[in-house]
C-alpha cells in the first residue's frame, strides 16, 4: 500500500517533465536529447537558493521558471530554428536535432559542472513524516506531487481554454494547415520549446526536493520522459499523465523490492515492452 | 525422382549466383588494386610507430588507433543508414568488462572472442527490439544504454557482494597494444569495403535515403539493419576487451562513460560520415586537439568538447572529407557534388544522397 502512494506521488511530479517534453517533441516536434539537462540545471538553482537565502523551493520556481523560459526560446531560436529551415523532411530534423541537442546536453553539463562543481547536491526540506492512512510519508515528496498537480492544471488549462494554447495544439495536430489558418508556426513552436524547457526546470525543482542531483544525471531523466511520452502516445497529454503513473509505480516498486539503483533499468523495461506490443503508445493512433 | 533433380538443380542455380556475387564483390578493377595497395602501404608505415622510441607518441597512437577503430565502426552503421547510435561505450564497457571479469578463469584471448560474441549478441537483441520499427525509439534507445548496462553491472556486483570494481592484472605493453588495434582498424576497414561494394552495403544506402523505398524495392530493411549494427558493436566491444588491460583497475563508471560515446560520435562527423576513411580524418585531429584541451583547461573540458560539437554540427555538416570534395569539385570546375561518389554511376540518380547542409 506505501509502495502504490509512493509511486504514485513520484508519478504525479514526473507528469510535469513529460508535459514539458511533450510541448518540445510534440508541438515544436524537436528531439531534445539535453532536456534532462534542463532539468537538473533547475535543480540545482533551487539548491542554490536554498543554500544561499534558505528560499523554499516554491519560491525559487518562481525565479526558474522565466530564465529557464528564456534560455530555452533563445536555444530554439539561434540552434533550433536553423535546422528545422533546412530540414527537407521529419527524419532529417530528428537527426539533425539529435545531433545538435546531443552536443548542447554536454555544454550544458559543463556549464553546470563549472558552476557548481561536480558533487551530488541535495539539502533537506520539509523532510517531515506526513500520515496519510496511518503510514507516514514524506511531507517533501507530497508538497513536490501538489506543485506539479497545481502546474498540470494550469498548463493544461491554457492549453485548451486560450487562444494561444489553442493554437500550439492546431501545430501539434498539423503545422502545414496550421500556417494556413494564419498561425504564425514558427513562433507558435518556439513558444511551445521555451514553455517546455520551463516546466521541465519547474519539474527539476520539484524534484530537487527529495532526490539528489549531480551534474551528470540528466540523461536518466531524459530517458524517463522520453519513456512517458512514449508510452502515453507522443500527443496525448492523458497519455502522458497515465504513463507517469505507470512509471512512478514501475519505478517504485523496482526500487522497493530489487534495488534502488535500478530505476533507469524499470524505465527500460516498460520502453522495450512498448516497443514490442504497442510502438504507438497507450493512447496513440496506429499510423497506417 | 525429377523432383529431387530440379531442386538439385536449385540449389546448383542458388550456388553459382552466390559465387557470381562474391566473384562481383571481389573482382577488382585496376583503381581498386591501386587504392588497396595505397592502403596497405599506409598501414605498414603506421605500424613503424612503436619504433620511435617515444612512449609519448606511442600512447598517443594507440587513442588515435582506438577511436580509428570505435569511429570507424560506428560510421559503417551510422553512416549510411542515418539512424545515431549512441551506445557505443555500452559496447565498449561489455567488452572490457567480461575480460576484467574473466581473467581468474579463462586466457586473455578466449575473453576477446568471448566479449566479441556478447557483443554481438547484446547488439543483436537491441537491434531486434527497436530496429524493425523506424524513427527515433532507436537513437532514444541507445541513448540510455550505457548508464542501463553500467546500473546492472553495479547492481549485480552488489548482490554478489563483490567490490566496486576489478582489477586487471596482466600488462599489455603499449607496443603490442597498438599493433593489435591496428590489426583491427585493417579488419574494420575491410569489412567497411566489402561491405561497401555488397549488396548489403547498396541496401543500406537506400535504406538512409528513404526507407519506405528501401521497403518497396523489397530489402530486407529490419535485417540488414541488424546485421550493420551487430557488425557495428561487435568491433566496440572488441576494442573494449582489448584496452582493458591499460586500465588496471576497472569499474562500471569508467567502462561506460558517456564521453567515450561523445568523443566517437564527434571523431566521426569531424571526418565525414559517408566515406569509409572518412572518421580518420576526424579522429587525428581530434585526438590531439583533445591532448591540447585536457592538458590546457583540465576543468572546462566537457564545455569545450560541446562547444566543439556544434560548431561541427553547424559549420561543417559533411565533416572534413565533404570540405575536401568541395574544394577538390571547385578546382575540377564541377558543382561540388562529389558527395555522391561512393555509389555507382547510373544509380546517382536514385541514390540522391540527403547531403546534410546542402539544401
């Protein structure tokens, strides 16, 4: 019974990243290798904050959230942008994006190495037992679920009850009608990059708040939201908070009861049996 | 009685095609006889090496005669096909590895053809999984692979209570290391070219310029995919077993350190990915660059090395070798698209190579 609420309050705070992945893959279709990057990079200003002025981690969302979103648009602006100009073809921009998100996974860990040196950071907040059920759990771990739930919501929000929202799903659905219904798509797609690189350092945040980080870390989580949105169906954002459940418990259960370090070989598991049953994903359309 | 007699005669008809094919791979005009005895003459100076006398050079020579063999290896999949492999310190660790594991049971050369064989394994069961379809699951699957390898491997060092690492312990002067990879740099080259000319290497090519046609002309895409990246991680894992013995003290973060994958990746689209000598012209310069940043900003190195790679990515999309062709087609007076040179001359057309960089 622990291990199901565990797993599923990491599951609800990965449902965070694989939204913010599923903006960058989904709407502005790039495949961003150095998005766990992304995500440890706002881990570790949180840690910084929280070191240097003992800011609750809530705070320093607030003061991630618009740097990361910058740095990001910046990022799909002068990197991105010039690929996907002269990509002729969908396969051709994987690659080419694989190849440029791969070498900008490693300028960022050395930036971050650079910064702040290359020890695990962790620090200890609201590190409380909190009894729900008669068990206790993490207070941490439960503040970090609600942060991500309370985000969901509004992006979801915005995405289905604004004009702008709107429009990033008619460039996800398609970006040639799309451009005909006078959608600017470029900028549409460099919104849904930056948004996506903001909540991913939203997520890092959260997350920071019960796991340790090092500098090297980021492919795991990566690798993880790239398993959600996989699994959910690359543009079905129930897809993608159902796979995170499933693999927040997955996860959780490995961790339970083989070993703690084997959570990325979970991840795997649940990708090789996607991969096997259903390439499409949960939610997914079957192409033809 | 007639029916075993005609699939006699099959079989016969199925014989002499497969020699006429091996015959076609093989038969050598007069250019190719020139280029294999430039080739060999070039190993033979390489070779001169060890007798320098210098123990830096010769150290020196053996990263670049490793990264020849990793780059190399990697491009013969990589290159045609498009499809990134980012798992090749996960190959690289298995082999070294299984040697640092097996030394207090079995001789050294059994544990390279043994870490050869799990190589190729390993390969084939991840090729099976995610090859057959298309699209990016590959690339995100190797992505991951050597931090999956290396958690196991720490894992079940674990259970078994083991220590953190292993230590090997015999000595491979740095000599016979060297002519041992280079032995397999001529190997990896001459796979590369009877790969190259067979139909398996044709089959690959339209396989990177557009699979759905690959699939209509009726290949075999999921197989020959396969069998390129089986040969691919085959010699990385090779090339592991081989360099365990400079290590003398292996563990699971050293075996499958995501920069080996990095360094190779970058060594090959340094050179040029679509020609087989392409990733030398990569890896030498790389290698001593590498020397020079190590040795310069020993703390900034995985900046420098990103940084590196984009400019690669962006400024020269087709590597050192597109930059050669380019300037050697100008000189010519062509149009510079020389990029299509490795494919036979009526098929230019069909093969149209997608020659990243040149809209």
């Amino acid at each position: 019974m622990s291990v199901l609420i565990v797993g599923l309050l990491l599951g609800g705070t990965y449902a965070l990243i694989a939204m913010g992945l599923q903006l960058q893959y989904g709407v502005a279709r790039v495949m961003n290798l150095a998005y766990g990057e992304v995500i440890v990079a706002g881990a570790f200003a949180t840690f910084w904050f929280f070191a240097a002025a003992q800011a609750s981690p809530f705070l320093s969302i607030i003061g991630v959230v618009p740097v990361a979103f910058a740095v990001n648009w910046a990022v799909y602006r002068v990197l991105i942008l010039p690929l996907v100009r002269r990509a002729k073809s969908q396969g051709q921009l994987d690659v080419d994006s694989i190849l440029a998100t791969f070498g900008l996974s490693f300028i960022f860990i050395g930036i971050l190495l650079t910064v702040f040196g290359g020890e695990m950071l962790t620090y200890s907040y609201l590190a409380r037992p909190f009894v729900i059920l008669g068990e206790p759990y993490a207070l941490n771990r439960i503040a970090a679920f609600l942060g991500s739930a309370i985000l969901c919501a509004c992006l979801y929000g915005w995405l289905h009850w604004t004009r702008a929202g709107l429009s990033l799903r008619a460039v996800a659905v398609n970006p040639g009608a799309a451009a005909l219904v006078s959608i600017n798509v470029e900028r549409a797609s460099a919104m849904a990059f930056a948004l996506g690189g903001a909540v991913s350092a939203a997520g890092g945040s959260l997350l920071s708040m019960f796991l340790t980080f090092d500098a090297s870390v980021g492919v795991i989580f990566t690798l993880k939201a790239l398993v959600i949105v996989i699994l959910g169906g690359v543009s079905d954002i129930r897809g993608a908070i159902v796979a995170s459940f499933v693999l927040g418990l997955t996860e959780t259960f490995v961790a339970t009861f083989i070993d703690p370090g084997l959570t990325l070989a979970a991840a795997y598991m649940l990708f090789i049996i996607i991969l096997l049953v259903r390439p499409e994903g949960l939610f997914g359309r079957r192409s033809s | 009685m007639t029916g075993g007699e005609t699939t006699m005669r099959k079989d016969a008809g199925a014989l002499t095609r497969a020699a006429r094919t091996f015959r076609a791979t093989l038969a050598l005009t007069a250019r190719d006889k020139r280029h294999l005895a430039v080739a060999a003459l070039l190993f033979a100076a390489a070779s001169l090496l060890p007798f320098s006398g210098s123990g830096y050079w010769l150290s020196l020579g053996v990263s670049i005669a490793m990264f020849t063999v990793l780059a190399t290896s990697w491009t013969l999949f990589s290159g045609p096909t498009n499809y990134i492999s980012l798992a090749t310190a996960a190959f690289f660790g298995v082999g070294m590895y299984i040697v640092a594991a097996g030394l207090d049971y079995l001789p050294y050369p059994a544990l390279i053809v043994i870490a050869a064989i799990a190589g190729a394994l390993f390969a084939m069961i991840v090729g099976l999984a995610t090859l057959r379809i298309s699209g990016v699951y590959f690339v995100i699957f190797t992505l991951g692979l050597a931090e999956l390898v290396r958690q196991i491997v720490a894992w079940a060092q674990n259970v078994m209570g083991a220590s953190s690492g292993l230590y090997v312990l015999i000595t491979l002067p740095d000599q016979t290391l060297y002519w041992l990879l280079l032995m397999l740099a001529a190997v990896v080259f001459l796979v590369g070219w009877l790969i190259g000319r067979s139909r398996l290497g044709f089959a690959l090519r339209i396989i990177g310029n557009d699979e759905v046609v690959a699939v209509h002309v009726g290949i075999n895409t999921a197989r020959a995919k396969v069998v390129l990246f089986v040969i691919s991680s085959t010699f990385a894992s090779i090339t592991g077993a081989l360099l365990a013995p400079r290590w003398s003290y292996v563990e699971p973060s050293i075996a499958f350190s995501p920069f080996l994958t990095f360094e190779v990746v970058i060594m090959a689209l340094l050179g040029g990915v679509h020609r087989l000598w392409g990733p030398l012209l990569g890896v030498i310069p790389f290698t001593l660059l590498w020397e020079f940043i190590s040795a310069k900003f020993p703390a900034q190195t995985t900046l420098l090395l990103g940084v590196s790679f984009l400019l690669i990515v962006y400024v020269i999309p087709r590597g050192v070798v597109g930059l050669l062709e380019d300037l050697i087609g100008q000189r010519r007076g062509g149009s510079g698209s020389a990029g299509a040179g490795g494919t036979p001359g009526g098929l230019k057309a069909m093969l149209q190579w997608r020659k990243r960089g040149h809209a």
